[in-house]
C-alpha cells in the first residue's frame, strides 16, 4: 500500500485468505474523499439510503458504509487487497 492511500486508513481487520472477509477501516474525516474516488473507479451494483454501497472492481466485491468501513470479500491475499486499494484511492 502506498504512502498516499495510508493516509485515508486507520486499520485493517481480519485474515487474508481464500473467502475472507476484511474491514478496511478510513479515517474519519476522509472517509468523504475515498467515497468520491471509489465512486469513479468502481461499479455501483446498488445503494441502500445512500448509506450502503454494494460495489464491484474487476472481479472483487466490496462494501462501503458511510461510516467509513469497507468489506471486501474473497480477497485472495494482503498484496490483492493492497493492489485493489492503492487503484481505488490514488
């Protein structure tokens, strides 16, 4: 993960691994910006009061919540997940 995107995560959760699940924590006040971003980059498959965003990025889903919590689900390993990430929010 690049420096640049470090800067819109707080943490990362959960185990890499076939058909895990893991929480990409942002920070608080950027979790704004990366929601714009992703928005541009990734397909919208559907939205939920504008709250929840059930979203795809090539062959990988993933959920926002306007809290500022991702889940990606069936993330292969930690360098997928890096991948997906720094192309997302850079």
């Amino acid at each position: 993960m690049s420096s640049a995107v470090a800067d819109y995560i707080t943490r990362i959760e959960g185990t890499c691994g076939a058909g895990s699940d893991i929480v990409v924590v942002l920070k608080f006040d950027k979790k704004d910006q990366a929601l714009e971003k992703i928005l541009k980059k990734a397909t919208l498959k559907n939205t939920i009061a504008g709250v929840i965003y059930d979203l795809t990025y090539e062959q990988s889903s993933f959920r926002f919540y306007a809290s500022g919590k991702i889940i990606f689900r069936g993330v292969e390993n930690k360098q997928t997940l890096n991948r997906i990430i720094d192309a997302l929010l850079l």
